[in-house]
C-alpha cells in the first residue's frame, strides 16, 4: 500500500519511495490509498488526487477517512485479493518481530518526516549509534539523522535547536509507550550527501 493525504500534494518523497519500490521489485503490485478524503469537500479535487497517484504507477486507488468505516472495508477487501490464506506464525500477544533498536530508528524517522513533511524529501536516514539497557535506569539511546544537503540539516535542527528537540521529544513519547520504559534520547544531525546510493551506508543504518 502507498499511503497519500488527500489534503496535501504528491512531492519527491512520494516519487522517491515509489521509484525505490519498484527498483527492488518491478512486478510489485501497489495500491494507492488516500487519506484523510472527509476533509476534502471537493469532488473533482478528488478526482485529481486520484489521477496523480494512479500516474505514480498504482494498480488502484481507494480513498479512507475518519468515522467512514465502509472505505475501510473496501480496503481489506482489496488487500485479500493479494494476499494467501495461512496459519499465524506469531502469537497474538505479539505486535511486531524486530528489535527494540530497529523500532527506535523507525520511530525517530517518523517523527522527523511527519514534522518536515513538506519541506524535506523522505530520504532521511537514522543510525542508531548506542541503544543502552541498564537495570534500573532509563534507556540510553544515541542516534544520528542523516540527510544529504547542509541546508537540509539546518531545517532539520530549527532555530535554537527548536525542531530536533520537539522531534527527539516526540519520539522518545513513542518508544516509551512501546517499550513500556523510561527513555533518555539523543539525536544528532549529519550531513551524508550519497548515503542513498551507498550500499554499505545502507547496510550500517540498518536498512
């Protein structure tokens, strides 16, 4: 599924992600969802959204939004078209099989997309150079985001340090709840301008 608000507009990222997709895999099958379609009142305005997510190479695009359960149902309903019938390979008391660390890294880069969504491409990367686990105390965690331009790293730091921090704060509120643990978060900003078509760079972060 490739998620796009109905209230914004398709940029790099979007492009970005989708031209990765099918890099890695060519006969990959994408749906296109819209989000958030109840705060757009305008029906043709739809219409466009639509047509320009279905140009990024979708098989089809649906539209959800708040309290409208049944777009939600058409969206399971289309999920199933793709996927096979199997027994469940994990208790259900389990939500995810990745580490602690690799969730941490998603966390701070979705708190840092969500906050400059507009103003910064998705090609922001997070290392996590220290994650510390020690009876008693809070997590330690240290973590490096990357971006590929100076300019992008001081948007991503803000004036006074302002944007790093409320992202570093919004991320440690994630962890903490996942985690169900005190968290001490770090995270500086780097400047890596190839880091996206450096393999080995790519493998360090995690990715």
């Amino acid at each position: 599924m490739f998620l796009s608000e109905a209230t914004g507009e398709i940029g790099k990222g979007d492009h970005f992600i989708i031209d990765k997709i099918k890099e890695i895999n060519p006969e990959a099958k994408l749906i296109g969802i819209l989000t958030k379609i109840d705060l757009v009142n305008d029906k043709n305005e739809l219409d466009r959204k639509a047509s320009d997510l279905k140009a990024l190479g979708t098989e089809t695009v649906l539209g959800v939004g708040l309290n409208l359960n049944l777009a939600y149902s058409d969206v399971i309903e289309e999920l199933k078209k793709y996927a096979n019938e199997e027994d469940f390979e994990y208790s259900e008391d389990e939500f995810t099989d990745v580490s602690q660390r690799f969730l941490a890294k998603e966390y701070i880069r979705l708190c840092a997309i969500e906050k400059l969504f507009q103003e910064l491409p998705h090609s922001i990367a997070v290392e996590i150079d220290e994650f510390s686990e020690k009876e008693g105390k809070p997590y330690t965690i240290f973590a490096t985001l990357y971006v590929k331009k100076q300019s992008q790293k001081g948007i991503l730091i803000g004036k006074n340090a302002s944007t790093i921090k409320e992202i570093s704060i919004n991320a440690r509120k994630l962890m903490e709840s996942a985690f169900q643990h005190g968290v001490y978060l770090k995270v500086n900003v780097k400047v890596s301008p190839d880091w996206v078509d450096d393999e080995k760079k790519i493998k360090e972060m995690g990715y």
